[in-house]
C-alpha cells in the first residue's frame, strides 16, 4: 500500500529587522483620513507625515496636489491603492475622500516607551469617552494646561476628524499617550509608584482637596456611566467635582478641563 506524503510546509520565518523596525514606526502614527484634515494635519508645526496614502480613483483637484506636495517635502512614503484598500487604512470610507495619511509629531507617544521618562509627572486618562468632541474639547484643555492624556485604544473613540476640529488643531500640540487597555495601564503605573484617582460623583473627596505626594493619573469616565467598574476598583482615591446650586453634573469635556488644571496643581506640588 501506497502512503500519499504531505509536502513538507517551508519554514517559517521570522521577521527581519527591517521589517520590524517598520512595523514598530508606523505603530507610533496616528491615521488622519479627509482632504481638510490632512492637509491641516501636515501644516501644524512639528507634524511628519511618514505615508500618505491616496486612492487611484482621485480626480485631480488643487487641494491633492497641496497634500502631496507636503508629503514629499516630509519625506513620506506615498503609495496609491484601490478604493477599497484605502476604506481598509482609513477604516471610514464614506469620509476619507480618497486620501489617508500615518502622521506622528513629538507629543503623540506610546506609553511603554515614555513611562520612565514620565515618572515625576501627572496624567489625565479617559475611560469610555465616546464623543469624538468631547475627546476634542478634552485634549484642547489638556494641551492648555500641558498635561498629558492617557488615551487607551479599547473603550474610547478614536482622535478623527471631529475630534481634530474640536480640538481646533489642538491636538497636534498636545501630549497624547497611547496604550491597549486602561486596567492594563493603571495596574503598571501602579507598580512604578503612581496613585490613581478616579472621578466618581458618589466619591467622599473633592476633586480640590489635598492629594497624597508622588505622580497621580486622573481618571475621567465616559459621558453617561463615568469609570467602570475595573476602573473603580484599581483606584487609590475617588474624587468628585463639588457643585452648587442644584447642578447635578457636567459636560465630560468641562470636567476634563478641570481634572486637566488640578492635574497641573498636582503637578507643581
């Protein structure tokens, strides 16, 4: 009897360094998609386009041939892809406008490659913000006071154009800092000595009263369920924003800006 042999799979091989490096650079971009975004994107002082990407299907228009022009001075990578590829990068076909660009400028961070360098600062982070313009509005505050956001990709929405215009270009001058998962974050800062305080309106300690000395990440939850629950239960202190006559509550972006300043104060002592 006759045994049919599978052909012998070929190795597997590991990435070059090259390749590795590559993917590493291009996980530290942001994606901004639409004509006016990109093009706004590529003129804020300190922005480096690394890839701009361009469906085939574009019509010439003077506003492309601005965006290219500052690629190329950038130094980009500019690649030309069908329209469905491009919806793919762009993740919003409906608004990309056949234009798509990785760009990345000094504030916009990874956390596992700045969070030594952090140590002695403070943080606000954001847990279920889902309104691009709040997230706007709220980077905005943090830009102004020159503290950094901790922007987690799971559970918030991500800085499009909305977010940008909310921002009023803000957000390129902003210190932003991204990681996986909040809890994931938290229990590390943590481990390196942060405390973390958690906005929570049933809290027994007012967002203005004295804080213990060390770094202190500020937690802010989502427009209508605040912190979640592994949120909550990672906190060293809960905070409340005391209010007064019989206003029960604030826009997320207002309070963001509070949080912002008193991180600021926290801070400087």
């Amino acid at each position: 009897m006759q045994v049919a042999l599978r052909p012998q799979a070929p190795p597997v091989k590991s990435p070059s360094a090259e390749y590795t490096l590559r993917k590493k650079r291009f996980g530290r971009c942001l994606t901004v998609y639409g004509r006016k975004p990109v093009l706004e994107a590529l003129q804020a002082p300190g922005v480096r386009c690394e890839r701009l990407h361009l469906a085939r299907s574009n019509r010439e228009a003077d506003i492309l041939d601005e965006i290219i022009a500052l690629a190329r001075r950038q130094g980009a990578d500019i690649r030309e892809h069908e329209r469905n590829a491009l919806a793919h990068i762009s993740r919003n076909a409906r608004e990309d406008q056949g234009v798509a660009a990785d760009i990345a400028w000094p504030g916009y961070q990874q956390l596992d490659d700045v969070v030594e360098g952090i140590q002695g600062t403070s943080l606000l982070a954001v847990d279920g913000i889902t309104n691009p313009q709040n997230l706007g509005m709220l980077i905005r505050a943090t830009a102004a006071a020159g503290v950094g956001v901790l922007l987690p990709r799971e559970g918030n929405c991500d800085i499009n154009p909305l977010a940008i215009k909310a921002s009023a270009g803000a957000v390129f001058r902003a210190t932003v800092i991204r990681c996986g998962t909040l809890v994931d974050a938290l229990a590390g800062l943590r481990e390196r000595g942060w405390r973390v305080a958690v906005l929570d309106a049933d809290a027994g300690q007012s967002l203005f009263a004295p804080l213990g000395a060390g770094p202190h990440v500020f937690v802010l939850g989502g427009e209508t369920t605040g912190a979640r629950a592994a949120t909550l239960a990672l906190a060293d202190t809960r905070l409340f924003v005391p209010m007064e006559n019989g206003v029960e509550s604030l826009n997320v972006a207002v309070t963001g800006a509070l949080v912002a300043y008193r991180a600021l104060l926290g801070r400087n002592g």
